[in-house]
C-alpha cells in the first residue's frame, strides 16, 4: 500500500485541501476589516464545490478495506456537507458581532469535525471509525468552547469534553473486547468470526453493550444524555444546531452500518437495546421538553427525541431503515437548522435572550419570521403536508417492517409521542401568535446571509417531502 491510496480517498482529501485554503485565506486576511465576509462566502463556496462534487463521486475502497466508501456513504457525505453549508451561511451575522477575531478559527474548526465525521462513515474497521469519531469530537469540543469568555460556554464546554472522554473510554472498552473476542478489527471479519448466532461469549455480549453505551453518548440517547441540555444551552447558536443535525446524523449512520455489518449475527440482542433507548429517549424527552422556559434547552429536549425517532429506522438494518434514515436526517437538517435560525436572529436583536418570553407577540412585529419559525416546528412535530410528515412515515415503516410484536410496540409508542411532541411545539407557536407581551421584540430587518439560509431551510421544508424522487433516489444507492 502506498500513498497512491489516498487518490481513492478524494472526499476527504478536498476537505483537507479546502481547510488549507481556509487557513492561508484567514492568514492573509489577518488584519482585514472584511476577513468574516471574505472568510464565510470562500468557505460556504468551498462547500458547494464539494457537494457537486460529491454528487459525482463513486464507491471507492483504500488501505485494504480499512477505508470502505458505498454509494449510501457518499450521499449521506452529501447531505451533511449541505447541513454544514447552511450553517456557515447563518453564522456570519453572528461572527460579525460577537467573534470577528476568530472568524478563521471559526470555520477551521467546522470544516475539521466535517472531516471527522466523512471518515466514520466511510469506515470498514474500528480502529478507522474511533479516529473519525475523535477527529469530529475534538473540534466540536472547541466549538462549543468558542465563547469562553462567558460563564455559560467554558461550562458546556467542560461537560461535553468530559462526556465525550467518558463515552470515548466506553468505546474503546467494548472494542478491545471484540478484539479479544474476534482477533480483527474489521466489520465484516468480526461478523465472520462471531460464530454460531445462539452461541456468543461473554466477551463479545459485553463487546456490544460497551461499544453501543459509547455511541449512545454522542446520539444523546436516554440514559446517556444528561449533557446535552446544558452543552447546547451553552454554546452559540450556530454551533447549537451545527451539533444537533450534522453530528447526529453522521453518529446514526455509522450506527446502522456498524450494527448491520459487524454485530449482523448479533441482531437479537441489539434490537431489544434500540428498543429500550428507543421508548426512553422518546417519551423522557418529550416529558422534559414540555417544562422548558429557555428555548435552547427546548431544542436540546427535542433533539434527544428526534435522536429517538431516527434510530427506528436501525432497527431490522435494512435497506428501507437506511434510506428512511438517510431521508429523515436530510429533512430534519432543513427543519431544525429553520429554528435556530431564527432563534440565533433573535438573540442578536434581543440582548441576547433565548427565553420562551422573548417570543410573546412576535407575529405582531415580526410576521415573517413567525412564520417561518412555525413551519419549521410543524415539520419537526410531523403535521402534514410538511416534509417532517413523510420522514417519520419512513421511519415508522422502516422500524415495523421488523414484523415482531415488539417493534409495532415501539412504533405505536413513537406515534403516541408525536401527539405530546405537537403539545410542546404548539407552546411556542401559542407564545408568537397568542400571548401578549407588555415588551415585544421590536421590528428589525434581517441581513442577507440569515434570509439566503432561511429560503434554503423554508424550500427543504416544503419540498423534500411532495418531490418522490429524492427519496426514490435515496433507496436506489442505500446498500451496505
């Protein structure tokens, strides 16, 4: 093997080469009075080269079959490539006014945890999937760490490196025991060498728990999610959604491809798990969401429940379960990053505040914005005709194609929770249309890069659930 095998690696290696030209960009631009337009426009274009040419780019394989690349990869490398584009475009403004010096940093950081999530899903051993996952976390960590200098964001900081360490820890535990258990690193070995299917050592049993325990943490599954609520409450908002869709969605993938390939055999005792964490995340979630004032927290409560609803789509490791999984995230991106949009737009204007108070008689100065915000929350909540609607249908018909008594259980308690989910997003609706507020959030007028993003998010909204062919698309490249 030589360095010939980078060629086949060519996602990955025009990340690289765009984080270089960030970096030289930010380094001559150093004493530039327009470095955060200069840097954002050069780094969201750098992005959209990179989603055309993702569109273009087949399955490839490197390093024998330690870097394994299938067309579902590469779409999925497209869909986060979109999420993270959007994110750039609305953290501008934000740069702009709060973080001007370290607009370079900035997108440093972003375009690095894109890198690191490109090579856990591209990943055919362990060993290569632990490195794409510590390269993603690591710069998240300094993400959410970008406002250190307020109280709030050294401690989000604090907690999720200390998660992120922990459930590191775990992991790598449960992969030294598949390792002793197996004597290989690589998916589809470890499956060869589980044996007989009613017949597993203890090892391999503990292998899985510790190893799905690790991976649990970063999904912000119940029991393992008590950092999320202050880590996204913590770090800027741009960040926030930045951690709540692209992180998740690479994390979920990499689940669904790990469990089908390497833990095939194991299948019986990994679908009890995701039906536990499953019913958990999704009704504890929707429960706590319910009694938040602070919006940010809201969202995190949210997005525990939402991590629920995509990890239905694992169960049974299916090719419908992929697409339905591929498809759910590409909406869900569109909807939640719709949110905080305009939950970041109002912060800048509002001193700073995030609390549910701050929404009271927004319609009346802001209609527009309103608006938005309450179609990105009726796709999140899974009313019809919004794209949100068809991406649980997915899930739900993905998760029941099991055909066990247990998964209709799960799904029919899923359904249950979306009518409670409903309840909780109205609340914000109710608090822009309703409740009267004796200190309404004044008219203001929103800049370019939060109006581009805004239409983005809006046109995702409303399309990807009536065009068919983006999901026929998505089930035609969803193999293994």
């Amino acid at each position: 093997m030589g360095y010939s095998q980078f060629l086949n690696m060519i996602p990955e290696a025009l990340l690289v080469l765009a984080l270089i030209i960030v970096f030289f960009a930010d380094f001559c631009l150093s004493k530039s009075e327009r470095k955060v337009g200069v840097l954002g426009k050069l780094t969201a274009a750098l992005l959209l080269c990179q989603t055309i040419m993702l569109t273009t780019v087949g399955p490839a394989e490197a390093f024998g079959g330690m870097y394994v690349a299938g067309q579902a990869a590469q779409v999925m490398k497209l869909i986060l490539t979109f999420g993270t584009f959007i994110v750039v475009v609305m953290a501008e403004p934000w740069l702009e006014n709060e973080a001007r010096k370290y607009a370079g940093e900035f997108h440093l950081l972003v375009l690095s945890t894109l890198l690191g999530m490109y090579i856990m899903m591209s990943s055919g051993s362990f060993l290569i999937f632990f490195l794409g996952l510590e390269t993603a976390s690591v710069p998240m960590a300094c993400l959410v760490a970008f406002d250190k200098w307020k109280k709030k964001s050294a401690e989000a900081a604090a907690k999720y490196i200390l998660v992120a360490t922990f459930s590191s820890g775990v992991m790598l535990y449960g992969i030294s025991f598949i390792y002793a258990a197996t004597g290989t690193l690589y998916f589809g070995d470890v499956a060869d060498a589980m044996g007989d299917k009613y017949m597993f050592s203890p090892l391999q049993i503990m292998g899985l728990v510790f190893f799905f325990s690790g991976l649990a943490f970063k999904l912000s599954l119940v029991p393992f999610h008590f950092w999320t609520a202050d880590t996204y409450e913590g770090a800027p908002t741009p960040i926030t959604g930045y951690l709540s869709v692209c992180s998740k969605g690479a994390a979920a993938f990499a689940a669904l491809v790990i469990l089908a390939k390497a833990f095939g055999p194991m299948m019986a005792y990994w679908e009890y798990m995701l039906y536990v964490v499953i019913v958990l995340s999704i009704t504890i979630a929707n429960l706590f969401a319910i009694r938040q004032s602070e919006l940010k927290r809201f969202m995190a409560f949210s997005s525990i429940s939402q991590a629920g609803y995509i990890m239905l789509a694992v169960i049974g490791g299916s090719q419908m379960g992929m697409t339905s999984l591929m498809y759910y995230v590409l909406v869900y991106i569109v909807a939640n990053m719709a949110v905080f949009i305009v939950i970041s737009t109002v912060e800048q204007n509002n001193g700073g505040a995030t609390k549910m108070s701050a929404y009271d008689g927004l319609y009346q100065t802001n209609p527009k914005l309103a608006f938005l915000m309450t179609l990105a929350l009726f796709s999140l909540a899974g009313i019809p005709p919004f794209a949100g609607m068809f991406s649980k249908f997915f899930v739900f018909m993905a998760a029941a194609e099991q055909g066990s008594f247990w998964a209709y259980f799960v799904v029919f308690v899923a359904l249950v929770n979306t009518v409670v989910s409903l309840y909780y997003y109205l609340l914000i609706v109710k608090a822009m249309y309703i409740k009267p507020s004796d200190n309404p959030l004044p008219t203001f007028k929103t800049d370019v890069n939060t109006r581009v993003a805004l239409a983005i998010c809006t046109a995702g909204i409303a399309l990807f659930g009536i065009c068919s062919c983006i999901y026929d698309y998505l089930f035609s490249v969803s193999h293994f």
